[in-house]
C-alpha cells in the first residue's frame, strides 16, 4: 500500500502521511490501540499494575496500609491511574498526528534535513483516499482512546470523592 512513484509523489517514502500510518499501525506500542477490546485492555492493566510499583511504596510511606488501608488503596490506584493516563496520551498524540497528516490536503516533508522543508499538495485521489482512511481506521481509534481517557478520569474522580468521605 505504500506509495512508490515518485514522479506523482515528491515526499521522501518515510514521510509520506500513508506510509507514517502503517509504520505506527504496525509499531509495537501504537498497534495496541488497533486491537479487539480485550488484546487493547490487556496492556493497559499490566501497566496500571506495573504503575504500582513506583506508586505503592509512596502510597505506603504516606499512609501505612495497616493504619490507613483504605487511604493507602485509593492514593496508590490514582497514581498508578495517572501513569497509564500518561500511556493513553501518548498513543492518542501518536494517532492525532498521523490523522493531521493524511487530512491536510498539503504535506510537509523535509528533502535532507531540517533547513530544507518543502510542501506538497496531494492530488485529489490521494486526499480522498487518506480522509477515508481516517474516516474508516483512525477515527475508530480515537473514540476507544478517548472513551479509555474518560473511563480513567471518572475512575480517579470517584477516589477523588471517595476519598473526600473518609
């Protein structure tokens, strides 16, 4: 699927917006967005639970879990919430970029190196094919990353109250 004439197509391969799609489609970290329900949530709660090993600790320190369990529960599940908050950022940035960049009806690319930008615009076929793309692909992506960013804040929202209660 990549674009190989160069004739119609003055942007470097690498920087062609299509080619940056499948690259992050198929990246390690980007592809979990792409998966069914459970392969995308299996490694955001390895994370949440990874997350606790920088959080419990602080979590301990501040609330001994055999004083003030309760405390020491909600303050180490928001930490190890904001980490992977941080992680579902960082795909949705990955995601917005490469969508940016197959909606804009102009490229921009650099020839070999950061002095020497150019930009192109992209034929029609081209624009429809990309607006599709994201139509189809991406936009589905970034209602699960944004409805995943939701779930997290509501979640940290209700310890936020929860703890208010204590």
């Amino acid at each position: 699927m990549e674009i190989r004439d160069a004739s119609a197509c003055p942007v470097p391969t690498e920087q062609q917006p299509l080619n940056e799609y499948l690259q992050l489609k198929e990246s390690w970290f980007f592809s979990w967005a792409t998966r069914n329900w459970w392969g995308y949530l299996r490694p955001m709660v390895v994370i949440w639970c990874l997350s606790w090993i920088v959080t419990g600790p602080i979590a301990a320190a501040s609330f001994p879990p055999g004083k003030y369990l309760l405390q020491f529960i909600l303050s180490g599940s928001g930490g190890a919430g904001l980490f992977l908050a941080l992680v579902v950022v960082k795909l949705y940035l990955g995601w917005q970029y490469v969508l940016e960049r197959l909606t804009s009806p102009t490229v921009f690319y650099e020839e070999s190196g950061w002095y020497d930008g150019c930009s192109w615009t992209k034929t029609p076929e081209i624009l429809q094919r990309d607006r599709l793309i994201v139509t189809y692909e991406i936009q589905p992506i970034r209602r699960r990353l944004r409805l995943t960013l939701g779930g997290i804040f509501l979640v940290l929202l209700a310890g936020g109250i929860g703890w208010y209660f204590l």
